[in-house]
C-alpha cells in the first residue's frame, strides 16, 4: 500500500483502534459513556475513509450495526492487504525444516 491517502487513511484506522483498547473509564465516571462512544465514532469514521480510499463499498446506513459493519470492513480491508493492526504487520514464520 503505498499510496499516500491510503497510508494516511490506515494510520488513523490503527490510531483509532489503538484508542479503542485503551483502558476504559470506570462505570462511575460521568464521562464514561461519552469517551467510549466517541472513541467508537472515530474509529468507525476512519473505517469509513479507509473503506473509500480502498475502494470498499459501504455507506451509513449499514451502521444501523456498527458491529457487524465494523467486522464485514475489517475483514475487507484485510482481505485487501490492509494491516489494522501491528500484528497484521508480523511477517508470517518460516515453515520449520524436519
């Protein structure tokens, strides 16, 4: 992937999901539920940009299930060669010789 709009679209994809396994806040914070859905937002923007830059077909309304969206364009975005996250970056281990 060397086009610049789409590194810079993957970046913010592995930025956001980063966000998103961050700890969350505790249940008795006020603000609890506003960082936990704007961190899900911004993901779900990036995903959105990243699915355009890539030629991957969705829209809004399929977010009426952000997870099952979520899931169906990260699996696309992979099956495209996209690295959402380090670990998608780890070459694959040498077959062991016998």
């Amino acid at each position: 992937m060397v086009d610049p709009g789409k590194r810079s679209a993957l970046d913010a994809v592995r930025r956001c999901r980063g966000d998103l396994a961050e700890d969350m806040p505790l249940g008795t914070d006020p603000d609890a539920v506003s960082v936990v859905l704007a961190r899900e937002i911004a993901y779900d923007i990036a995903l959105l940009q990243l699915a355009a830059a890539m030629g991957v077909e969705t829209d809004l309304e399929r977010f009426e299930q952000p997870r099952q969206e979520r899931a169906r364009l990260e699996r696309e975005l992979r099956e495209l060669g996209a690295p959402l996250s380090a670990s998608d970056d780890a070459p694959e281990p040498a077959p062991r010789r016998r």
